[in-house]
C-alpha cells in the first residue's frame, strides 16, 4: 500500500497548489 501514501501526498500537494493560484487569481482580479 506505499503507492497509496504516495497518492494521497501527492493530491495534497496537488489541492493546496490550486488554492494557492485561487487566491492569487482572486487577488490579481481584485486590483484590476
């Protein structure tokens, strides 16, 4: 089951890189 560790790590990484660019896309509107 060490690939299903690896999986869950990577989906991690995965969803907090897409909040990061959330909030930065949001960011970027809002000082338009």
């Amino acid at each position: 089951m060490e690939w299903f560790k690896t999986l869950l790590i990577v989906l991690q990484v995965i969803s907090a890189l897409a909040v990061i660019l959330l909030v930065l896309l949001q960011q970027g509107k809002g000082a338009d």
